[in-house]
C-alpha cells in the first residue's frame, strides 16, 4: 500500500464531480477498459475535469460495451457487479524515473529475470525508448524485485509471467507502484534477444 499512489473509482455520467472532483488537482483520469492511453486525461482545473468528462461520456463506449459484453459470458459470482467498463479512474500525479519490472509465478513462487528503463522525453510524459538492463541503483532495483514478488503473490498470481512498472524519485527516494500486467509484454522482447540471447517469450512458454 505504502507504494501505491492516491486513486478514487469515477462514474464518469456524475455531474455533481465537478464541484466535488475525486482527488485534489492535479490528477490524471481515465477510463478503467482501455489502452495506449485512449480518453485519459491530465486534469489541473475544473474546466479540464468539465472538458475530459465531455470526451469520456462520448467515448467511453468504444471500449465499455464489448468489455461488458465479455464479462457477461463470465462465471463471476458477486464480483459481476464491480465489472462495469463505463467507470473511470482517478489518479494522483507521480513523477520519476520509469522502469518495468519483468517475472513469473510459477507452482506459488515469484521470480524476476530482468528490470527495463522506460524513457520519456525530458518535461514531459512522451516515451522514447528502452534500456536493457536497468541503470538505477542496486538497491532501489532490491527494492522493486522484492515488492514485485510480494504483490505478485498477494494478488493471487500464479503460473504466469507478469510485468510491474514503477516510478522512483530520485529526489526524494520514493517508489511508486504504476500498473501490472500478468503477461509479457511484446516491446522489450528484440532487447531480450540482443541481451541474453533469448526473447523472454522463452519465458512464457
């Protein structure tokens, strides 16, 4: 908990938000169901959140009504009611270096083989490029290797790879927690390759 980054579930049809936004400005916002960023938001005003809640009402369908679709073809119990695709989520703004944390659960037991620099344009949030292995310190990479297998096994994976990003301030010595994936991901595979060797496909299979 200590590495996760302030967050609030958003109904993005409540228009009582914009006088009682989710989080303190600033703060990011997007959709729960999406990806490359598709209807996400930098939110530093109430005409932003008006702006952002006007784009996502519009939106948010493209991504919604399939994902509810699915989900309805899922055994889910009592957890159905918590998979709508229509919420949005709230984010508190983190700053830092980036990088990808990349393992797999396998019979109960985490495992992490390697740690990628995700690069972004100096300023800004654009990202440039890849570097293989990873150029933070030894401890701040003790550091994300350990969470990583601990949140790994909180959460129940298990027989899967999975990929964790986190931010650090230098600065201030703070890592923060950025999303999880319980897969590889395609981008650094050539890195993998030109590295070790081996694509981290070997890793899946």
């Amino acid at each position: 908990p200590e590495l996760t980054p302030p967050f609030a579930l958003v109904d993005p049809e409540d228009d009582a938000l914009l006088d009682d936004p989710p989080l303190p400005y600033p703060f990011w916002l997007k959709p729960v169901v999406a990806f490359s960023s598709t209807l996400g938001f930098r939110i530093d005003s109430r005409e932003d959140l008006r702006h952002a809640l006007r784009e996502i009402r519009q939106g948010i369908g493209k991504f919604a009504e399939p994902f509810e679709a699915f989900s309805q073809r899922a055994t889910l119990g009592d957890q159905r009611a918590l998979l709508r695709g229509r919420y949005c989520v709230a984010e508190g703004i983190i700053a830092g270096r980036g990088c990808t944390v990349e393992g797999y659960v396998q019979n109960g037991e985490a495992h992490v083989y390697g740690v990628i620099d995700s690069l972004r344009a100096p300023g800004g949030s654009s990202f440039t490029g890849y570097v293989y292995p990873s150029n933070l310190p030894d401890d701040v990479l003790d550091h994300m290797r350990q969470k990583s297998c601990e949140l790994a096994a909180h959460i129940g994976l298990d027989n899967t790879p999975f990929n964790i990003e986190f931010l650090w301030d230098e600065e201030r010595d703070d890592l923060k927690l950025l999303e999880v994936n319980a897969r590889i991901s395609k981008s650094p595979s050539p890195l993998f390759y030109l590295v070790e060797g081996a694509s981290h496909h070997e890793v899946a299979i």
